[in-house]
C-alpha cells in the first residue's frame, strides 16, 4: 500500500472526529425560539389573566352615563347644586340629524377603523405605537378607539394620573361591552353630544351655535372639520383665541378624510383655504344654570376651580360631584352688604371690597367675596386672595404681640414705650398716627389704641427670626426676609388672614383654609378633603391675644368701635395704610390707600379688606370716615352669620392667671408675671440685637451701626419701603392691579392720620416694591 493511500478506518475517525468538532448551531437557535414563544405564550396567558382580572372589577356602565354630559357639578354645604360648568345649555342632537360628513369628519380624525373593530383595536394600538416611534406628521398618537374615548369620558376620570393599567384594561372591557350592546351609529350619537367644546360648551351641536351661531346641519366642510378636531385639545384649538392652532388642527383633519376616502384632495385645498375665522359668530352667549348664584358665588367658584386644578382634577372632562364648604345663605348676604346699600355708604361703585370668612375649628371656607359691582364678569379678579395690598395693623397680632407672649411670655400689662423711637442703624424716626407719644403704656393699650411705636418695639424685643416663625405657623411665608417696618404691616390676603385669626379664635391651632369638602368622580370614587391642625401657639398665647382684641371694638379708645356687635363675644383688629409722602399732598390729608378689618368670634373668623384696584387714581382715596366701612362690613355679616350660632366666651387655659390692675382684670402666664416697672427698649433708641433672639434679629439692612445718631430733619432723607410681599399661602402675590404708578410703598398702622417717617438713605431696600418717596406716612 502505497503511503499517500489512508486506511479506511483511518479516514472513518477523521469524519467523526470533524463531526464532533463542527458546533450544533441549528439545535441551539431552536432552543433559543422554543424559549422565545414559551415566554410569549406566557405573557400573553399572564396579560389575558391580568386583564381579566381587572375587568371583574370594572364598573357598570349604563345608557345614562354615555348620555350625559360630563360637566363637574358644584353643591354648597347643605348638599345643594350651585353650579355645573357648562352642562347647562347642551343641545343634545339625535344621530338622524347629525350630518354625515362630520361622522365622517370624527371618525377619520379620531379612529380610522371605527367600522371594523369591535370596541379595541389591536391594529390600531401597534399603528400608534409605530407612530410614536417613527416620528407621524399628525403627531403623538394614542392607541384607544373612538369606543373607549366614550368610556372614559361616561365612567372614569381623564387625569394622567388616573391612566394606570388596571384603569385602561377596565376601559377597553367597557368599550367591548359598549360595543355589544350599542350600533355604530349610536356610539357616535353619544360621542359627539358629551365631547368638551371648549368655553363652558359640551356637544357638537352646541358648539355649532357657540361657534357659528347655527345648527350641526348648516354647517360647511371646513366648519365640520375645525368642530372634529377640537375635542383633542379644545382650548388650543379654539377658532376664536388660537385661530393658528385651530387652522393645524382643522387641517389635519381634512387631510385624514382624504387618507381614509371620505373627501378628494380637491374638495380638502378648497376648504384649506377657508381661513378658520370665516364664519364665526360675533356673540357666543352661553346660558349658565343658575346664573343668580352665579353672581353670587363667582369668586368663591373660581378658587374650587383651583383647588380642584391642584389636586389634578379636569373640571370639563371628569363628570366631577364637587361638594364644597359654602354657606350659601352667608355668601348671598355678604354680596348683598357689597352690592346695596341697605347696609353700608359706598363713596362709588369703584370702591372695592375683598372678603374671606372661615370656620375656626376647621379652616373650611364658608364665604369669600373677591369684589362689588362687577357686571356680569365671569370669574373676575378675586381681590379676597390677592396679596398685593398691605394689611397695615391687622398683622400687628401676628408680627408683634402673638410672638411676644409666645416667646418672651410677655403679660397683658407689659409695659411698652411709646417714646421716640428711630429705626436701627438709620435716621428714619417712627410716628404714631396723632404725631404724640404717650410714654409708658401697657401692651393692651398698645393694641387697643394701635399704636405704632410700641408695636415696633415689641417685634424688635422679639426679634425678626422668631416673629418670622410664628407667622410661618400662621399659614405665611415671605420670598424674602422681614424688617422691623413689617411689624405694621404686611403682604397678605383676607383668606390668609381670616386663617390665622381662627387659630386665635380656637386656642392657638392653625387649619389652612380650604374649600373643598368632598370630590365624587364619574366612577362613584369619593375622595375627601380637610386640613390637619398644627399647634401654631400655645393656648395661652391665643388667649391673651383674644382679651386684649376684644378691647380694640368695646373700648372707648378702640380702633374699631364701629365693628362692635353688643352683647357678642367678638375679638379683632383694624388697619389702614396711608399714601407715602411723595404722593401725600396729591390726596386730602386724612386719605388712606387700603382699610381693613379682621375679627372673630368662636364660630367664625371674618377678614374684610377695602379699597380701590387703582389707588393712586384721581380720586381713587379713602376718606377718614370711610375707613370705617371695613369694619361696618364684618359688622353686618358677622351679625347674619352669628345669628344662629352659640354665642360663648373664651375661658383662661389653666397656666394662665388672673390679676387686677388699675382695675383691669390682666393675664399672665403662670410664673412670668413681668415686672410691672420695666418697659420694652424704654431708651429712645433700638438696638440691633436682643436677648431673644441673636442671630440677625433685626435684618434692617444698614450700612451704619446699630447706635444710630438722631436727627429730626424731615428734609434731608428719603424713604424706601422695605414691606415685604409673602410668597406663601393662596394669595397671588406680585400680582398688582396699579396700573397707574409702581408706587406700593407705604408704611402701616391704624387710624386716619398719619405718622412721619424719615429714612436714611443709606437704608438698603429689601422690599419688593421697588418704590421710592421722599418721607413715608402710615395711618392708624
């Protein structure tokens, strides 16, 4: 045998052994795609399992439901609807009258293959999702049929928050349901009546009047396609106030009648060229129901539309059961206080009123008025939350004596001075609204009488870092930080103040104010709204702030003796705030810019604030006697409101004492009695820092120390406001209505006269309003 020849057997093991060598590809990827489909198979037995699990829990759906508009009705406290957002005039039109280019129009735009499914579309939901990743010209596409946009509308609640996947599988089991029982034709019917039109307008046909100012079957084609297209967006897409947007959106919906066969491109150019604005009607009135309430409620209306905006909710779309904490016979009687003159003298029909009253023990929102003669303006401005105005002496409680008791455990007796007194490291010289001292005094009397100088002092005593904290217990934060000057008067609104004021009323617990009770969504899912208290002060501290303020409308010498109500048991406090300087001699020389009056008994806490929206406005001035009229205000509402309700005096907290002096029965906490011979800051100068509080108490930004020399000439320095405006709470602030002059500065207090303020210049503003004058004035 020859040597290149193999043996057999050789050449045999040679096969084998490539054999063995050569990888078993094919077996591999078939385990591979065995694997693949097993874990498809099961997902698909785990996603039908879920589903059905879900869908048991679905809820019923009825002929009702898809009907029905899907407006958010409102009730007040007793149970009574005050309001539905725009369900009230709908037409409803049957599906013979609906024209068929519309259906064709909606059904085009909204689901192509609405004829050929039945209630979900597997091909529709891989073709949107293709969409989405492809990048379609027609935008973000969404996979629910046109059958499960009918569900959603009748049954559940549209937030983005609400589109879990146990919600969307519920929707598509309905939708399958609806689809069974329901025509074609008869799913549209109920899909162009509920849809929301924008405006305050559900249905198509509605929206044809709104819009066009005829019916569904006058309408042309491109009117037809800008109605289809609206529901997706309806604000956006507003022919009136978005024509730009309207005209894409109208547009898109020609273009997708001409993909899905229903018009030629011919037909789609012409109406292209129709501009959206052609057409529309010059008056859109919309009747409301209960258009008498709605004067009544406008600005309480408008902040249960926020509240309801902030915990995510669509007031046009979700079919929402808003049970509010309205008292609707106290808001009636607070609007007619404003708007008649059975109650109170307006100096004009521009003299403005701003009002909030709450429950105490609760913080609920009973009445709140945002303003008086305002037409038939619908969800106006609501000057009950605005914070743009300051609340001269009302904030004295809050800034000054509150902290006062709490921290330093001043009595009701302390004495306070009211002797000359300059700003810290300035020599802008503080006045009380007479332009006297009246030496040593009492802290009652302070309070009383409102004097501005001792309210200073005792915010000075206390310091800025603790008198901020208290008020932040108070429901009020500041963007930046407060001045003594803050301590008469600061940026807040009436529903802030009316809130803090119930902490006294209740013992020293804040509630935020809120006006929602209760929301119920399309799905029967009831979700309830309160606010937790939070110790805001001690008992003590409430206490001795009531009997004091009870002064302020029973004695001869109080600031608001026209607020008293006899024989009630009532606590509170006025303030004014005068025009600065640079602007005085343009007014009268008693004229204030802003009135308030913020008082309470157990059951209620009632902040009134009034004024004009352009104060520097020819003419635009409060009178001496007119800054009265805040106070006549709570008096005729807190009269009504209290009529009906317990009628109880506050009793002492048991770490309280009683004590006589002078014939006065005074308080104190026991074991701080106080030294009856010593006053706060008595030297005629405040310092920078005190005891109480050493870190930067008094931050009044000066570029001298903090022992300043005095001077007493007006004539050479000037005065800028350091009032700060609050960025907390519901108030907007920063949202100023003076067109007229950016001139907000004033310094507050309480009376009709008003203090002198000379300021350094080298004083430093801190303040947001960025205003200058010459000398600053602050009335009592």
């Amino acid at each position: 045998m020859s040597s290149n020849q193999s043996d057999p057997q050789t050449r045999s093991e040679s096969r084998v052994a490539r054999r063995r060598r050569r990888p078993r590809r094919p077996h591999l990827w078939r385990r591979i795609l065995t694997w693949a489909v097993g874990l498809f198979l099961a997902a698909i037995l785990f996603g039908a399992g879920l589903f059905f699990y879900y869908a048991q829990g679905a809820p019923d759906i009825t002929q009702s439901q898809l009907e029905s508009d899907t407006s958010t009705r409102v009730y007040d406290a007793n149970n009574n609807v005050i309001s539905r957002l725009g369900a009230q005039n709908r037409d409803y039109v049957k599906s013979k009258n609906i024209p068929s280019t519309l259906k064709a129009a909606v059904v085009s735009i909204e689901d192509r293959r609405f004829y050929k499914h039945h209630g979900v579309d597997p091909i529709r939901i891989l073709g949107a999702a293709m969409s989405n990743i492809t990048g379609s010209s027609l935008g973000l596409q969404g996979g629910s049929t046109l059958t499960q946009q009918l569900v959603k509308l009748s049954v559940f609640s549209t937030a983005r928050s609400d589109q879990t996947l146990k919600r969307k599988a519920q929707e598509a089991w309905l939708a399958i349901k609806v689809e069974q029982k329901y025509s074609k034709q008869q799913i549209l019917e109920f899909y162009i009546n509920k849809v929301y039109m924008g405006n305050g307008v559900y249905g198509m046909q509605t929206a044809a009047h709104y819009y066009y100012g005829k019916s569904l079957s006058k309408l042309n084609l491109p009117e037809m396609a800008m109605l289809a297209g609206m529901p997706q967006s309806p604000t956006d897409y507003d022919p009136i106030h978005h024509p730009q947007y309207a005209t894409y959106r109208r547009n898109q919906v020609l273009d997708a009648m001409v993909k899905n066969k229903q018009i030629t491109s011919s037909q789609a150019a012409t109406a292209k060229a129709v501009s959206v604005k052609t057409g529309l009607a010059s008056t859109h009135p919309v009747s409301t129901i209960n258009m008498t309430n709605q004067k009544y409620i406008d600005a309480y209306l408008k902040q249960v539309y926020a509240e309801l905006k902030a915990n995510g909710y669509d007031t046009n779309n979700d079919g929402l059961r808003v049970y509010t904490n309205l008292n609707m016979s106290a808001q009636k009687h607070l609007y007619s206080i404003a708007n008649t003159s059975n109650y109170v003298q307006y100096p004009s029909n521009k003299f403005q009123v701003g009002a909030t009253m709450v429950d105490p023990n609760n913080g609920k929102v009973v009445a709140m008025l945002g303003g008086r003669k305002t037409g038939n303006v619908t969800f106006g401005l609501n000057r009950a939350v605005q914070t743009d105005r300051s609340s001269g002496s009302t904030a004295k409680p809050m800034i000054d004596y509150g902290p006062a008791i709490q921290y330093l455990k001043y009595p009701t007796y302390q004495p306070v001075q009211d002797t000359q007194f300059y700003y810290p490291g300035t020599t802008r010289e503080l006045n009380d609204f007479d332009n006297k001292h009246e030496g040593t005094i009492t802290m009652r009397r302070a309070i009383v009488e409102s004097r501005n100088i001792p309210a200073v002092r005792t915010l000075d005593a206390v310091g800025i870092n603790r008198a901020t904290d208290f008020m932040s217990n108070l429901g009020m934060t500041f963007k930046d930080k407060l001045t003594l000057q803050n301590g008469i008067g600061v940026y807040v609104s009436t529903e802030q103040e009316a809130a803090a004021y119930a902490a006294f009323a209740n013992g020293g617990t804040y509630y935020k104010p809120h006006l929602l009770n209760r929301v119920v969504t399309a799905d029967g899912q009831s979700h309830s709204y309160s606010s937790k208290g939070t110790r805001a002060m001690s008992p003590a501290t409430a206490f001795m702030l009531t009997d004091m303020m009870k002064g302020v409308m029973t004695s001869s010498n109080g600031s608001g003796t026209a607020a008293n109500i006899s024989g009630l048991y009532q606590a509170g406090k006025t303030g004014t705030t005068a025009y600065p300087d640079d602007y005085a001699s343009s007014v009268p020389s008693d004229s204030a810019m802003d009135s308030w009056m913020t008082g309470y008994t157990k059951n209620y806490s009632l902040s009134v604030w009034t004024g004009y929206d352009k104060q520097f406005q020819t003419g635009h001035y409060i009178t001496q006697s007119e800054t009265e009229i805040a106070q006549q205000i709570y008096r005729a509402e807190m009269s009504y409101a209290q009529q009906n309700a317990s009628n109880t005096n506050w009793t002492a907290p048991s770490d309280v004492v009683a004590t006589r002096r002078n014939n006065v029965t005074e308080y104190y906490v026991k074991g701080y009695p106080g030294d009856a011979n010593t006053a706060t800051n008595d030297s005629g100068y405040s310092s920078s820092t005190n005891s109480g509080d050493r870190s930067g108490s008094n931050d009044t930004n000066t570029n001298t120390n903090s022992s300043s020399t005095k001077t007493t000439s007006s004539s050479e320095s000037s005065s800028v406001s350091t009032e700060q405006r609050p960025t907390g709470g519901s108030g907007n602030g920063g949202n100023n209505n003076n067109s007229d002059t950016n001139t907000t500065s004033s310094k507050t207090s309480e009376s009709s006269s008003r203090t002198q303020s000379n300021t350094n210049s080298n004083t430093n503003n801190t303040g947001n309003s960025g205003s200058t004058a010459n000398s600053t004035r602050s009335s009592q």
